[in-house]
C-alpha cells in the first residue's frame, strides 16, 4: 500500500474542535485508490504547530454519504494500512 499526505490540502480542525486532519491519499496493494485523514488529538507530535493552520481551515460538519461504504472495502485498507485492531482483540 501506498500512502502519502495530500500537500494540496492544508491541515483541518475538525467539527468537534480538538481534532487536527491531515489529507492523506493512496492507493492499496490491489489497485484501489482512497482518500482519507491522519487523525492528531492534543498532546500528539505536531498538534501544537498545526492547531492554528487548522483552526483558519475549520471542516463543516459531514454530510451523509451518496452511496453506502463497501465493508469489504473498508476492512482491506484497515488491513493493508496497520489500523485493524482485530489482530489487538484477539490477543
């Protein structure tokens, strides 16, 4: 898999204010395209510097998405990018 952060996009404070987002896009070992976030919470590296450019970029709240996420989908980049936690629970 590959991912890398989305230099496009600046970093984002998101709707419950604390949360920095930083834009991450990719692609998985099979071919599937994605973009996504890098999640800071206070107290991670770089959430001091990035807290005021965030704050200027603040996310409106979420719309509904236009169509369902594909489970299968969702697991695979779970998976392939290390955030699967099943591996955690089983232990």
């Amino acid at each position: 898999m590959t991912a890398y952060s989305d230099d496009t996009s600046p970093p984002v404070l998101a709707p419950d204010g604390v949360t920095i987002r930083l834009p991450l896009r990719g692609r998985t070992a099979d071919g599937i395209h994605y973009r996504g976030y890098e999640e800071l919470v206070p107290g991670e590296d770089g959430y001091d510097e990035l807290l005021p450019i965030a704050r200027a970029n603040a996310a409106e709240p979420a719309e509904p998405p236009q169509r369902p996420v594909d489970p299968e989908t969702l697991a695979r980049i779970m998976r392939d990018s290390g955030l699967d936690r099943a591996e955690d629970r089983d232990a």
